[in-house]
C-alpha cells in the first residue's frame, strides 16, 4: 500500500477518544476548521484536532463514552467485514436516504448514541440529536446529467451552528485560561 502524504494516523488505545473524534461534534469541528479538496474534508491535524476543545470527562462520563465508543467500532467491523465494504462505501450507505438495511439504520442508531454521550460529556444535554438527509451542498446541474445527489445524514443547520458556537466559545476561554495562567502569550492581537 501507498499512504498519502494527507493520511493523518491519531494512536489511542481507548474507546472513548474513539467516540470523541467519531462523533458529529468533532466532525463539525474539523469541517470548519479544516480545508477541502473539491467538496471533500481534509483532516489538517494542527487546525483540526490540536485544536479541538476535548470535553473534560469524569470516570463516569469516560466510562460511557468507552462503552459507546467499543459498541460502535465493533458493529461497524463486523459489518463492513459481512458487507465486504471498507468505511467509503459503508459510509455512502449510512447517508444514503433511500438505503433501508437494518444494519445500516442501526448503525445510524448507534452513532446517535454516540453523539448523546459525547454532548452529555460537555454537559451540553439540550443540544438533540436528531439527523435528517440533508443536501450537503447544491449542485449546478446546467448539463443535465443524472448524478446522485450530496445527502448526507446529519443535524439540521440549528443544532449544527450551536454547537460549533459551543465549541469555539470553549476553544477561546480555554486559550483565555493558558494566557492568564502564562502558558501562552498574546502577540499584537494574535494568538501564538
């Protein structure tokens, strides 16, 4: 195998890093903060996850997103290894709005769960987690041609906005935090 130069490997040997960086919050995250190829995310490590304002968990709220995390990643092997599909094709599934395997709509199910947990981590237990089939962007057609539209299964724009405004609320009074604390400091407006 060959790996581009863009692959990106995060070593964690827990589930609920796993669940975190899975989740729908993350995602949200990483597609404002990251940059795109055509329509597609590319994950930059330095402004996607070193960035990221992790939740600040408790044995409990670990011990939840541990079990989530594991539960989720199982089923989805077991099921790209059934299917004979890897994460590119599954994943095309699980946005599919006209895809109705019970493997895959379970899967959908357990992603929620995860989302719940990981929301619940932040102790942002208001946000829903309800996802709808949305386009991810409008496609000119001016040619005609039949291609499948961009769906992808995820939170409607609201619940999507707050919480990004969340995240970058926490990311900016953390940042406050280590300036005040002096472990960073603040050059003529900028951040370092």
């Amino acid at each position: 195998m060959v790996f581009a130069n863009t692959l990106a490997v995060l070593a964690f040997q827990n589930y609920s890093t796993f669940s975190i960086l899975q989740s729908r919050i993350h995602e949200n995250w990483a597609r404002f903060l990251g940059s795109s190829m055509k329509d597609d995310l590319r994950y930059t490590p330095s402004d996607c996850f070193e960035t990221f304002p992790f939740p600040n968990l408790t044995p409990d709220t670990e011990e939840r997103l541990e079990n989530f995390g594991q539960e989720y990643y199982e089923f989805r092997a077991q099921l790209m290894q059934r299917n004979n599909q890897g994460l590119t094709e599954t994943y095309n599934r699980f946005h599919d709005p006209d895809e109705t395997d019970e493997d895959i709509i379970h899967l959908r199910e357990l992603h929620q769960q995860m989302d719940r947990a990981v929301l619940d981590a932040y102790g942002w237990t208001d946000i829903p987690t309800d996802c709808e089939f949305l386009l991810d962007y409008e496609e000119d057609d001016e040619t005609g041609s039949k291609r499948k539209k961009p769906y992808r299964y995820r939170w409607p724009s609201e619940v999507h906005d707050e919480v990004l405004a969340r995240l970058l609320e926490l990311n900016q009074a953390r940042y406050d935090e280590e300036v005040r604390l002096g472990k960073k400091t603040q050059k003529r407006g900028k951040k370092t």
